[in-house]
C-alpha cells in the first residue's frame, strides 16, 4: 500500500495510505452487484403490469433506470466520499489539498467514469501506473481515494480532553467538518511549536471566516483557536 502525501492548504504535510487499486476495484464490484439487485428488483414488480405497451415499459424503465446511473454521485456527496462499497471497504475520497472534496468534485469525478471505467477500463490501468492510485477522474477533479484502516483514524486526530464542567464558547463551530479541524489541529500544533505566528494569525482569520464567528473573545490566537478545537469537540462528541 503506497503512502500518499497531501500538503494542505497551510503547507502542513499529511501521510495517509492511499487506497490500493485492488480495493477500489472490489468496491466497484461490490456497488455494481448493488446496482444489479436494485434492477432485478424493480423488473420482477413492473413484471406485473405485463399489460403495458411497449413505450411505457421503456419509460419505467429509464425513470427507475436514474438511481443506477446516478448512483456513485449521489452517495459519494451525502456519505462524504464514499459509496456503499467504499464504505464497507473502509475507503474514501478526498482532496489532495486536504480538504473535503466538493459537489464540483465528486461531479467531475462522475463524469470521468464513461473513460475510466466504460472505455476498456482505462481508469484500472491508470491507477496501476500513479503513485496516488488516481484514475482519470480523481486527477481531474484534484482528488485521491484513501484507506480508513490505519491505526490511528481521521477522527482520533482532532480528539481533546474535556473536563465535565467544560463550557463552549462558539456554536458556530458545528458549520465545520472532522477534515476541517483535523486540518486545524494539525496546522496549529505546527504553527505554535515553529512559533509562526503569521500563519497562526492567517488560521485564526480563516477559521472566523468560515463559521462566521464575528467576535474574538480571547485575547490571543492561540487560546482562540484552541477553544474553537475544543468546542467542536463538545459539540460532536456524542453524534
């Protein structure tokens, strides 16, 4: 299993195992027999009307025909970057920069599965050939699948201590996501040891930004980013 490096937005580098291309093509199996079943099933209960015209058989069959071909789409941008069979292979897609990929993201890699996968598989080869594992899709659309078998997660990362009595300080907190403090988390402890105090104050801002925290109510950058780790915490920890 190859080592990916992804070099966030902060300049902080971050190793993960890059998704073999032997995982990917599994979960691909395995979302295609999902795929399979969902048809069969839906043609043995439209079997029923075996009265219908022609045309609209056809017409059934497209209208239930869209979930198939939507599939990958659809469940990649609600499970945040993972199918039915990326998640039971305990794989995801991320950007290389980091962060979550976007609707944009997981569009473009869509799109790219009529060359990668429907065009002699040309995407299989690819991935054989990068280091990153990447098909067509992911390098177009700046992503790279990921293995979530490691020791040591995503989540455990971003972990804090609380004590029983803590109070949060930011609700706004919870418009982040676990890649958005992990990354946090990771760039800060940097920051703080290298004592970078500009690119603290450049994750300060970026942070007030995104969660349209308006008011600082710490008087330095660091308490206040430290309170903004802990507070996502208080308020995840029990999701």
């Amino acid at each position: 299993m190859s080592e990916l490096q992804i070099n966030t937005t902060q300049n902080v580098k971050i190793t993960f195992n890059a998704a073999g291309a032997g995982e990917r093509l599994l979960a691909f199996g395995i979302d295609t027999i999902i795929k399979i079943s969902y048809l069969l099933l839906v043609r043995s209960i439209f079997n029923v009307f075996q009265d219908m015209d022609e045309w609209s058989q056809i017409g059934i069959d497209a209208l239930f025909g869209l979930p198939v071909l939507f599939y990958t789409l659809i469940l990649e941008s609600y499970l945040q970057g993972q199918t039915l069979g990326k998640r039971i292979l305990k794989i995801r897609v991320v950007k290389i920069d980091g962060y979550q990929a976007t609707l944009s993201d997981y569009v473009v890699r869509w799109f790219f599965r009529i060359v990668d996968i429907y065009v002699l598989g040309l995407g299989f080869f690819v991935m054989l050939l990068n280091n990153k594992t990447q098909r067509l899709g992911d390098m177009a659309a700046g992503t790279a699948v990921i293995s979530l078998k490691d020791n040591i997660s995503i989540n455990h990362t971003i972990l804090e201590h609380l004590k029983e009595d803590y109070k949060p300080t930011y609700h706004n907190v919870i418009k982040l996501s676990d890649n958005d403090v992990r990354i946090i988390k990771e760039t800060f402890v940097s920051a703080k040891a290298a004592k970078d105090y500009q690119t603290l104050i450049r994750l300060r801002s970026k942070i007030m930004e995104v969660t349209d925290i308006k008011e600082m109510k710490q008087h330095t950058d660091i308490d206040f980013i430290d309170v903004v780790i802990k507070d996502y915490n208080y308020y995840t920890q029990d999701m």
